[in-house]
C-alpha cells in the first residue's frame, strides 16, 4: 500500500506550554544533568537568568503536545504499531527558562517511501513569549511495511 | 569556556542508566510508550525487553557537547539518528570530535556506543564559542 502523501504541508494548531521550574528540574535531573543552572535558581540568577534554565534537549517537553497531533492524525495514516524514531534535529535560538511560556507550531515537512519504507517528517516551530524562536524541530519516524 | 580545536576529542561523557530510568524519563518527558516501561509488553512485540527511550540517549548526546562547550547556550543545533536499541542498565559512553571551527561556531561529530554498538550515529552538533 503507497503512502499517503495529501497531508504535506498541513498545519496544526499551535499548543502553548508553561515552562515550570520544578519541570525542569524533574527533567534535567531524568536526563543526570549536574549544571546548577538547571536546578538550582540562586545560580541561575546568578548567572543573569530570570530562574532554572532549561537544558536544550527539555525542547522534547515543551513541543511534545504539539508534534503528537500529526502522528496520530487519521489524514495521514501513520501505523504507529510499525513506527521506529529514526533521527531527530533541533536548532536552538534564546535559551528557556522557568516562567517562560512556549507556543509551538507542528506541521507535515515530507511524506516519502522507499525500500518498503514510509518515511514521516515532521517539524516544529517554538516560539517565546516576546515572539523568540526557541527551537526548531525536525522529527523524522520511520514505518517498517508500508 | 572550552578552547576547541579542529581534530580534538570532547571528554567523554559515560552513564550507566540505571533499572528505574525509563521510569523516571517517562514521567520527566511526559512519553510513556510501554515499550520503554512494560517489560512484558515490550517482549510481546518481539524487543529483548525494556528499551530506552532515544530521545534520553540524544539527551546525552547534548550533555556531551553543553559540557565540553561551557553550558546550555552553547549548544545551537544537534541532528542524530537513532540505530539500534539502548537498554538499561548498560554504561553508554558518548564521545565525540571537533570537525571544524571558525566564525565563533564549532562543528562536533558525535557517536553513544553501548556494548560495542553505536545506538546514536552520525551525531553531528553545532555549539557557539
């Protein structure tokens, strides 16, 4: 069965997350991070941040509500049972701290297939409250048997 | 903040996650995808049992780079692909070098090894000096 490649270049609507300092705290220490500008606010503020800085991969959290939609969007008839993460990209702009509220943006970059494979890539655009963009997200799923 | 030099190895970076993590990750990430908490359901889908998570291994991946570069707003761009499956409770060791540097920016080649098998290749980060 081809794939279907009609959703490319769909929008989704935009999610805002609410960046909270004992989230990041929970994640930074999840992922053994040990900078005290993670998890500890006197030293973010001393260091010039407004509270906890969150560590650039704490971009997964803040764009996850907005990146699930696609995936399971019945237009696009992924099959999530047969899906494998096949690589990922993330560009950072300003980093984000605890306070901080992020919009993001999902939209269907490429639908493709090849070698039995159907190849699924989606991206996420992620933007700060003074109109920042934090991150940009380039998620690539690939689905074995299509 | 670090001095980088084209050709030079990043320290190496080793975690051995421990038998809670994918847990702990779960929670921390909001993915709880049973194959990475349900060791049952992940051998009934023909995994060895309990997989990490890979966006955890990229988060290592990053760790490497934010310390070697001096902290987080170091850190512009990483790109991986993910190949094979990390498990828990074997060391991961991430390890890296400079590709490039010039116009402030340096360009580091990435891989996360466990047991001898690249879980993470052709890493490629980009970190502001």
């Amino acid at each position: 069965m081809p794939v279907n490649k009609q959703a490319i270049g769909k929008t989704y609507d935009p999610v805002v997350y609410a960046v909270g300092r004992e989230k990041i705290k929970e994640y930074a220490r999840a992922v053994g991070e040990t900078n005290p500008l993670h998890l500890d606010v006197d030293a973010a503020r001393e260091a010039g941040y407004a509270d906890v800085v969150a560590p650039p991969m704490f971009a997964v959290v803040y764009s996850a509500p907005a990146v699930g939609p696609p995936i399971f969007d019945p237009e696009i008839e992924l099959n999530f049972a047969m899906m494998v993460h096949g690589s990922q990209e993330f560009q950072w702009g300003p980093v984000v701290v605890a306070g901080d509220e992020i919009t993001t943006t999902a939209s269907v970059k490429d639908i493709s297939e090849a070698d039995g494979r159907g190849y699924y890539v989606f991206e996420s655009i992620s933007i700060n409250q003074r109109g920042e963009q934090v991150c940009r997200g380039t998620w690539t799923n690939i689905v074995r048997g299509v | 903040m670090a001095d980088l030099k084209s050709a030079e190895q990043i320290p190496q970076l080793s975690i051995t996650p421990d038998k809670y993590l994918t847990n702990r990750y779960a929670g921390a990430s909001g993915d709880f995808n049973p194959i990475h908490i349900d060791e049952e359901f992940a051998r009934a889908v023909g995994l060895p049992g309990r997989i990490l998570h890979g966006l955890w291994t990229m988060a290592q991946v990053a760790r490497a780079q934010t310390e070697a570069a001096g902290g987080p707003a170091h850190l512009k761009r990483l790109s991986v692909q993910f190949r094979g499956m990390g498990v828990p409770e074997q060391e991961i060791v991430v390890s890296g070098t400079v590709r490039e540097v010039g116009d402030g920016r340096a360009v580091v080649d990435t891989v996360a090894e466990q047991a001898g098998k690249q879980i993470i290749r052709n890493a490629e980060a980009e970190l502001e000096l």
